[in-house]
C-alpha cells in the first residue's frame, strides 16, 4: 500500500516535469528562455531578436505558458513575459533529485533474483 501511495503522489510531479522538459525540447524557447532570464520582455522585443513571425512565436509562448515556465501580463495592447521562478525551481529541485546515489544499494544482500 505504501508503494502506491507514493507512485500517487509522485505522478503529478513526473507529469509536471515532462510537461517542462518537453517545452524545454525546443531551441526556439530556449532561446525565449534565455532572453527572459534577463527579466521581463515585450512581445515586439522577442520578435525583433528572433526575427520571429508573430505567429511562430505565439506558439513557442503558449507551449512554455502551458508548461508554467512563463508568466505574461497585458499592458495595454502589449503582452509582456516573464519566467516563473517557481517553476523554474521546481525543475531544477527534479533534476537533483534524479542525481544518481554514490553506489548501487543492494535489499537484503540479494540482487536481481
């Protein structure tokens, strides 16, 4: 019981992470990302430096907002973005958490009997 218990609990971590993973698959929104690393930017200022067509972009963006990477907010008739640091973390605390152990542990002295 305790086993399926922690598969429960951790299925919406793993669905998060691929959902993150998977908007972080593409060089497109890498690059969004690493231009929102330096704070916020308007929607014109991602498609200027990406030589992006407006719709293209769109795309890219809505895959990361899906993802919860980005955050936007209207100002007017611009949209400006920016990352979601708790998202962010989130990922980052995976990845450590996927670190391998030192060395194998083998349960009760026996391995793969």
């Amino acid at each position: 019981m305790t086993t399926i218990l922690a598969a429960e609990k951790r299925a919406p971590t793993l669905r998060s992470a691929s959902q993150v993973f998977h908007a972080l698959s593409d060089e497109t929104r890498l690059e969004i990302v690493a231009m929102l690393a330096g704070g916020e930017r308007c929607v014109c200022d991602l498609m200027g430096a990406l030589d992006a067509a407006q719709s293209r972009l769109s795309f890219h963006l809505k895959v990361l907002k899906d993802a919860g990477i980005v955050l936007d907010r209207r100002d007017g008739r611009w949209v400006y973005y920016s990352l979601n640091k708790e998202s962010l973390d989130n990922a980052m605390g995976f990845i450590k958490a996927m670190k391998p152990a030192r060395r194998l542990s083998v349960i009760n002295g026996a391995c793969c009997d």
